[in-house]
C-alpha cells in the first residue's frame, strides 16, 4: 500500500530470505487502477495503515484449537456485512497472507470429507506433507461432533474471513491465492453452495505446474473455476526472485489474482517481470 513496511525496518522477505510475494502484488497493481482494501481478520501486529477490523483474533495451534467459536462467528458476521456494503463493485478479488496457512487449509478440507493434505502446496520446495498429516491427524483427534465446531478448532481466522466476505459479496470473486483458497471454496460449498457459480481461484504458474499438490483436479471435483497467471521470472534481473521458478515460495498475498489483473488489462508478463525487478531495487536501496 505504500511501497516500504512501516512495521519493520528490512526488506520483505520469506523465512527462507526471499523476496515476498507482496512484492508481485504491489508492482501489478501499480499497473492498473483499482481500489485497494485491507481488512484485518486476525493479525497479532495491526497494520500500520488505514485498515477494516473484523474483530478476528490471532488463530491458535489446531491441535488444540485453532479459532474460538465466538470469534469465529464475529469474524463471518462482520465480513458478511463487509461484503454486502462493496456490491457497488464490479467484481471483488481477495488476496490473503497467513502464516501456515497451507496446515490450516489441509485440516479445513479435511474437515469437510476431503484427502486436504494431499491438496495443499508448500512455499518450499520439499513440501513437508508428512509433517502436515501428523499435525492434521492430531488436530482432527477427538474433535468437536458438531461440523461447524470441528470447523472451528482446525481452520484460522482467514479463511473465515474470506468465506463470509464472500458469502455477503452478490457478484463475481476471483480468489486470489494458492491452495489456501480450496478451503474456502469448500467452506462456501458447504455453508453457501448458491455463491459457487460466480467463483473462481486465480493463483499463479507456480501453484498449478506443483507436482507435490492437486489444485486443477479439486478445482473440478469441487465445482470451481481455475486461472492462473503464466509469468516467468527466470527472466527477473534478480536472483531472489529468479528461484521463484525453482519451488519457492509460489504465491501469496494476492500475487497471482494480481498478475492475472493486470494481464487482463493488457499488461505484458514482460511489463510484471520489470515491474517488480524495479520496485525490488527501490525496496534494496532504501
């Protein structure tokens, strides 16, 4: 939103000490004109930027309880309501940033019947699924009876989030994120199966050639659409952003609905490329 972070001094960066996908965000968006909204569902460091609270809650260890009932129905109200106020808009794209998002997502469509564990990728590329499936497995142990409780315990308070944004919203969503988003399209199947038919997942190249993860075949089982953003970065002047192409990292914060945003609109994947090289040399040398 302001081309530098307010809430610490460095660069972006991934725990592996990558360039974050924010950065494919920010420079796609710079390309076209569009509002830009940042709704805070749960974060335990408030943004430093104007902001909507959905009076969400940081999400817990799933294998003890991920989001607190009472939370988890404050955070689907107050989106519903969010929702519902931006139907003057177009059609919405939502993005997302959540740390372990892809366990959280895993157990979620666990949950709900499906083999989640072998949906989700990983921003790394040895995606740790038997780590994943020992933390689901254990999360999922003695849970609640009650399927909306279970919901609860194994999900976080994202995809809430997302689900009732959606929920509320009357027209078109691009879901803007990896394979966190397959859990929301199974939330909204199982909770609002009537908002299906205007959805579709925009993630990036990256998410779908996964070899360790099945996103185009949920996408179909579920009853969804896919689209992704076909830009290569081996073709970045930056060697951060070059192993984007070798299994890292992948997608995140919006990257994907971004670049597919802006190559809707005309952009060239060359015109991306450059454009998030230029704002990685800006953010190096501040």
């Amino acid at each position: 939103m302001t081309g530098r972070c307010r809430s610490i001094d460095v660069v972006p960066i991934t725990p592996d000490g990558i360039p974050t996908p924010a950065l494919i965000s920010r420079a796609s968006l710079s390309l076209v004109k569009t509002n830009k909204l940042v709704v805070n569902a749960g974060s335990r460091v408030k943004p430093r930027i104007p902001h909507l609270d959905l009076g969400g809650e940081p999400g817990g260890d799933i294998r003890k309880w991920g989001v607190r009932e009472e939370v988890g129905e404050t955070i689907l109200e107050n989106a519903k309501s969010l929702g519902e106020n931006l139907q003057d808009e177009e059609f919405l794209v939502v993005g997302e940033s959540i740390p372990a998002g892809t366990t959280t997502a895993a157990a979620t469509l666990e949950a709900l019947g499906y083999r989640g564990v072998d949906v989700v990728s990983s921003s790394s590329p040895a995606n740790p699924k038997d780590l994943k499936r020992r933390v689901v497995s254990e999360a999922l142990k003695n849970g609640p009876v009650d399927s909306r409780k279970l919901i609860f315990k194994v999900t976080d308070p994202v995809i809430l989030g997302i689900v009732g944004l959606v929920s509320g919203y009357p027209g078109k969503v691009l879901l803007a994120g990896g394979t966190q988003m397959t859990a929301v399209a199974a939330l909204l199947k199982e909770w609002y199966p009537d908002r299906l038919k205007d959805i579709t997942i925009g993630t990036t190249r990256w998410i779908v050639k996964d070899p360790t993860a099945r996103i185009v075949d949920f996408v179909k089982e579920i009853g969804v659409r896919l689209s992704f953003a076909d830009v290569d970065f081996s073709l970045s002047r930056h060697e951060g952003l070059r192993v984007y192409e070798r299994g890292f990292v992948k997608e995140g914060v919006g990257a994907g609905g971004s670049m597919i945003m802006a190559l809707s609109r005309g952009v060239s994947p060359r015109d991306i490329v450059n454009s998030v090289d230029d704002l990685y040399s800006k953010l190096t040398q501040i």
